[in-house]
C-alpha cells in the first residue's frame, strides 16, 4: 500500500521547521527531496571505499568500480534498455542533451538539413539546436500546442520533411504537465521520414512514471537524478548502441581512452568512451539507490498518487477566485505540474507570500520562455507534487493563495 505519511518519514528535510512552522515542499519538477536510503548510500561510498574506479586492481578501488557499475545496470533495467552498455552516465539531462548536439549533430547536420522541435522544450532542448543550426545552417522549426495546451501533433507531422534529420521533443512539459502520447507521436514522425532521429528529454517523465525506451522507437533519451530522489551531478543518456558506437567521443582525457601514443590515440567502445576523467561515483551509486527505493515502492504506484494529488490540486485551486491554471484539465493527462497565474498577484510576489509559511513553489518561466511567451505569459506560479505530498498540503497551497490575494488585491 502507498501510504504517503510512511513514506515522507524516510525524508529527513521534512522533519525541519522554519520559524516553527513545517516545510511544504511543492518544487520537485525543480529537484526532489532525498530519502535516507539515497544519504546513506552515498555516506557509505565516503566512509568504506571512497577511492577512484576502475584503475586499482585493490579491493577498495574494485568494490567503488562495482558499485558504480551495479547503478548502469539498474538504470538500463529502469528504463528497458537492452543493455547496459546504452547507458552514458553524464552531469544530467541538460549535458546529455549536448553530449548528442557535440557528437552526432556535427558529424550528420548540415545545410541540407532540418531539425524539428516543439515550443514547450525546457531551454535546456532549445538551445543547443539553437546553436548547432547556426553553426550547420540547418534549419530548425517548431510545432505548436493546442488550445487545451496539448503538443499539436498535426502541426508536428506536417514539419517532417526528407530533409529531417532530428526531432527533439519533451515526454512531459515541465510547465503545463502535458504528458505527450509518445509512441503515437513517435510512429507519425517514423512513418513520414522513418530515417529521421528523436531524442527524447524524460527529466520529467522517469520520476514519475514507467518508461521503457526500446517499446518507444526513440533514437536518444534524456534525464536527470536529482529529479527522481538522487544527488545533483549525476543524469543519463540512452542511446541505440550502434549510434553511440559510430559517435565521437565528447570529451576527451583519462578513462576513457583503451591506448594513448604520441602519435594516436584508440578510444574505448561506448558507453566508456564519453565519460572521461573521474566521474561524480557518490552521485552515481546514489542513482542507484534512488532506482531501488522508486522501484520498491513501483512506478505504477507513484504515478496513481500524483495523480491523486493533481487532480485534488486542480479541483482545490480551479476553485478559487481570479486563479487561471495552464494545462491540460484532466490529472491522467497531466504529470504532477499546476502551472498558474492569480489575478493582481505576480507571481513572483505570490511566491513570497507563501514562503513565509514555509510553502516551496517555482516562479517565473521555469526555464521555458518561448512557450512562456507563446502563451502570452511574462511568468507563471508552479506548484508540483511528489511521492512525499499530501491533499493536506494542497489545501495550505489553496490558503496561501487566498492570503496573497487579500493582501494585494484587499
């Protein structure tokens, strides 16, 4: 059974009390809370065998090595990845994401060449193709949203060309929720160009709920531990191995090399070859305890809590005078996001107002300007929700709302 109350016990933070009030924590979209199994993991690595891996052949050097390892494997099961050797462990999302522009991107875009993408991307999958397109010449263009803030897939599949070589798009919108229909959308990009490459940015979706990339026909996918319950530092590409094979090496250094002359130098097979130098080891084998926490609790299971909590939050605060909320209507369209605005309260001001009882939300455009600014939107509130939060906590969420607009509204 999912019993929330149980669960925020293994959540040291939330026992803190500021100015003896509580801490009601509604940013993990942002960065979850850690739970003592993850602490305790990475304190273990620091106080038994807090050495470098792979190059000592002594016990302490071997037992760091297969920790580090056990959490490649963990994750490839995770996500349904075929193996673990399609698992690149890089800082986070963000470098997985350049990891592939650096890499693939230079060696196959051109002027010739188009990439596709949508405008609810974090910054995070805009900018790099911002970049590589000015330095290729490839263009770059962008599908809308509906008007119930859904991705047009129409529009989307209209864009697909002979000449697209690369989709990027979001699982899930980091602002509205909306959780894209991937396969679906996957299979239209396929059956228009079925050589064109996707990569998809999972931040928001494999914290949230059960992913299995070799069911998608994606090409690359994305994602960060700190959103799902590990340290910063520490995130993921998948790739198909035959791609990362024929790619590059990012970065380039000690580890990563199999032998070095004066003259030459012979890389390793990936996914080695694009980690060079020391790699975050504590922040990986706290990947893996996050791994083992989310998968004792069961993803399906997580996912029908935030559910839960999203739905009440939609109906609590859809209820309340002069709030508009961005974002598909129904919860099981939404990951655990409520983006919205209040009327006479910007929502940096309301964000303020709700610090001072403790209660943690996002303001501002939350690193997604242009959809920002399709909306017409100079900012958004952004309340969301975890494992760890309660319909009790909505509803402080609901009354600190109301506070804010008494004081700045009368």
């Amino acid at each position: 059974m999912f019993d929330t109350h149980l669960i925020r016990k293994d959540f040291p933070i939330l026992t803190r009390t500021i100015h003896g009030k509580p801490i009601v924590y509604l940013d993990s979209t942002a960065s979850s809370l850690k739970p003592k199994l993850v602490l305790d993991a990475i304190m273990e690595y620091y106080t038994k065998f807090s050495v470098n891996i792979f190059r000592g052949i002594y016990t302490l050097s071997e037992e760091a090595t297969q920790k580090y390892e056990d959490a490649r494997v963990k994750v490839a099961k995770f996500i349904g990845a075929k193996s673990e050797n399609e698992i690149v462990f890089v800082r986070n999302a963000t470098e997985a994401i350049n990891l592939v522009a650096a890499t693939w991107g230079r060696a196959h875009l051109d002027r010739e060449s188009e990439i596709v993408s949508t405008v609810m991307e974090h910054h995070a999958n805009i900018v790099p193709w911002q970049e590589i397109s000015q330095k290729s010449g490839a263009k770059l263009s962008y599908a809308g949203i509906t008007p119930d803030y859904e991705l047009d897939i129409d529009h989307l599949e209209k864009l697909i060309t002979s000449r697209t070589k690369l989709v990027v798009l979001t699982y899930v919108s980091n602002v509205l929720g909306t959780i894209n229909p991937m396969k679906e959308v996957i299979r239209r990009i396929k059956s228009k160009n079925p050589k064109t490459i996707i990569l998809i940015d999972g931040a928001q979706a494999v914290p949230h709920m059960s992913v299995d990339v070799s069911t998608f026909g994606c090409d690359f996918f994305v994602f960060s531990g700190h959103k799902m319950l590990a340290p910063t530092g520490v995130g993921v590409l998948w790739g198909k191995y035959d791609l990362l094979q024929e790619m590059p090496p990012y970065q380039t250094g000690g580890e990563m090399i199999k032998e070095v002359y004066l003259e030459k130098t012979i890389f390793k097979d990936a996914p080695h070859k694009f980690e060079a130098g020391t790699p975050h080891i504590a922040g990986t084998i706290g990947l893996g305890a996050a791994i083992d926490y989310l998968s004792t609790l069961g993803m399906d299971a997580v996912r029908k809590h935030e559910e839960e909590v999203t739905r009440y939050a939609l109906k609590v605060l859809g209820q309340l005078k002069g709030v508009k909320i961005f974002g598909p209507e129904r919860a099981e369209r939404k990951g655990g996001v409520v983006a919205f605005t209040v009327l006479g309260v910007h929502p940096h001001d309301l964000a303020q107002v709700l610090d001072s009882d403790n209660i943690c939300i996002r303001s501002g455009n939350h690193c997604a300007m242009p959809l920002h600014t399709y909306l017409k939107l100079s900012a958004t509130a952004r309340s969301s929700f975890y494992i760890y939060n309660t319909k009790e906590e909505v509803d402080l969420l609901a009354g600190g709302i109301e506070k804010a607009t008494r004081l700045f509204n009368g």
